[in-house]
C-alpha cells in the first residue's frame, strides 16, 4: 500500500511539472513567433495595446511555469547546457532538457514500482538510468554532428582557398561555403558569415565558431586565420596545407581504429559473456538465479558484479582507445 502511494505521488509531482513546463514552453514560443512575424517595433506596440494580456502572460510564465528554469537557474546549467545542445544541432531550450530528463527519470520509476519485475528498491537506479538517456540521446547526435562536419572541413578549406585565388575576399568565400557544401558545415560557416556582416569582427566570430564546433581542426583553422591577419602571408597556401594535414590525420586515425578493433572487440565479447551465462541459467535453473533477486547477499552480489563488469570494460576500451 505504502509503495502504490509513493507511485501515486511521483505521478502526481511528474504530470504537474509536466504541465506547467509545456505550458511555459508554449507560451515562449508563442512570442518568439510574434516578434518573428510584426518585428520588434510592432510587438511593442502590440504588446502596450494589448497590456492586461501580456500582464497575465508574463505573469503565468514568471509565477507558474518557470519549474525547470529554477532548476536550471539554480544550479548554474544554461550556460553548459546551451553550449551542448547548440553543439549538437538541437533546438531545445535549457529547460526543456531538464524537463525530459526529470519525465524519463519518474516514468523509468513508476515503470519499476508498477510494471517490471524486480525489487522495488531498484526504483531510484532505474530512474537514473532513465534520466540520463535524454542526454545519452544528445551526446550521440553531437558526436555524429562533429565528426559529419570533420569529414567535410578539408574540402571546405579548400574551396575557401580556391575562392581566395579566384580573386574573392575570405569573409564573401565564407558566405559561399553556404550555397556550395550540406550541413552542418554550411550552417555554421553561414552563421560566422552573418556575424560577421552585421558589424561582429573577425577574429570575435571566428572564435565563436571555434566554440560552437569543439574540434581541433576548427581550432587550428581559427589560429591560422587570426595569425595570418597580424602577421600577412599567404592565407590560401595555409590552408591548402591545413587540409592536407587533416587528411593525413585521417588516414592514421583510420590505420589505429584498424589495428585497435581486435582489442574493442574483446572487451565486447568478454563483457557480454556474463549476460548470456545469465540468461541460460534463467531459462535451465530459473531456482539458482532467482537467488540474486530474492536474497539480500544475492543483491550485493549481483551489484557490486555489474559494477566491476561495467569498470572492467570501460578500462578496456581506454586501453585500446588512442586520440590522434
């Protein structure tokens, strides 16, 4: 009885924070859309003409819908968190992050106390182990992101080099890396480009493309521009030999992921030799596993198994895995 009231609380607490967060989000949106379509001047005087609505909005979103932006605000997230999800291409808000990491973190809960079976103390490990996926999901993407924009980085280097030759400037050859290369080289070339033709310098909107794309090729690419505006030379031959160096890399990360696999997937095989053990015995002996759900000893063994299964494998991989 006790745990069918804590499940019912939880849901409860979830579904509120839900609604009050999706409410918030609707509302931002809502004005983003505004000033997108009348433009500032006009949402002004839309928003003087129309004061008790807008009251009532600022209101609702101060006062009832800010849950996930106190979080967000209290333990010093946005700045980390923006600079995540903007690495990854993802149009989401701070807050709307540590939303759907508290929704999958209660469902992953009430999934444990109502539905799976297993021991209910579990609950808090399975919801931290839901709450996390959310993030997993963004790491992926971001990575999939860096290494799509790395695969294409030596040819745009090269077109800008080309563009230089031709006769064109570098800042017009940045914003004709945009009609000429896919995403996300072309969206974030775009986007220094415009920086830097609404009045942002150089060198400043360089570096914000070495911050939004953390990848040492950027960097290198950043420091050769910057060097070569305060000491001259010939910026297309630099970047002729950036590219070809970074293909270079290429192929040498290429040599080491080749030579490395052997030992990848041994620590794959040897990790997962223990999880088919198990679901033999599962089916053959169902007595003797039962034994590390039922039991208490049986529990803190099976526990503290996983937890050096889980150690041994992450060691082996940081064996095998060397960073050029």
């Amino acid at each position: 009885m006790r745990l069918v009231l804590m499940g019912l609380m939880i849901w409860g607490v979830f579904m509120i924070a839900w609604f009050v967060v999706s409410k918030y989000f609707k509302s931002a949106d809502l004005t983003r859309v505004k000033a997108r379509l009348l433009g500032t001047n006009k949402v002004q005087k839309a928003a003087k003409a129309d004061a008790p609505k807008q009251e009532i909005l600022t209101q609702t979103v101060s006062k009832e819908n800010n849950f996930a932006q106190v979080v967000v605000e209290k333990y010093q997230l946005g700045p980390k968190l923006e600079k995540f999800l903007e690495q990854a291409g993802v149009n989401w808000t701070p807050a709307r992050f540590v939303q759907l990491t508290i929704g999958a973190a209660g469902a992953g809960v009430l999934l444990t106390i109502f539905f799976l079976p297993i021991p209910s103390w579990t609950a808090p490990l399975v919801g931290a182990a839901a709450g996390v996926v959310p993030f997993l999901q963004i790491a992926r993407k971001r990575a999939s992101r860096l290494k799509k924009f790395e695969d294409i980085f030596p040819d745009a280097l090269e077109f800008v080099a080309r563009s230089m030759r031709a006769g064109h400037a570098f800042s017009v050859s940045l914003e004709m890396i945009h009609r000429e290369f896919p995403e996300p080289v072309s969206g974030e070339f775009r986007r220094t480009f415009e920086e830097h033709n609404l009045g942002l310098p150089i060198d400043t909107a360089l570096q914000k493309l070495g911050q939004r794309v953390p990848s040492l090729d950027v960097h290198f690419f950043v420091s050769a521009v910057l060097l070569q505006k305060r000491t001259g030379g010939n910026l297309a031959e630099i970047l002729d030999k950036l590219a070809y160096v970074i293909r270079e890399r290429f192929k040498l990360r290429g040599r080491i992921r080749a030579v490395s696999a052997h030992g990848k997937m041994t620590a794959t095989a040897l990790s997962l030799i223990p999880i088919g053990v198990a679901v033999l015995m599962f089916y053959t002996n169902p007595d003797y596993v039962k034994f590390f759900f039922t039991d208490d000893v049986g529990q803190i063994m099976m526990g503290s198994a996983v937890a050096l299964q889980l150690i041994g494998y992450f060691i082996m991989r940081n064996i095998v895995d060397i960073e050029v």
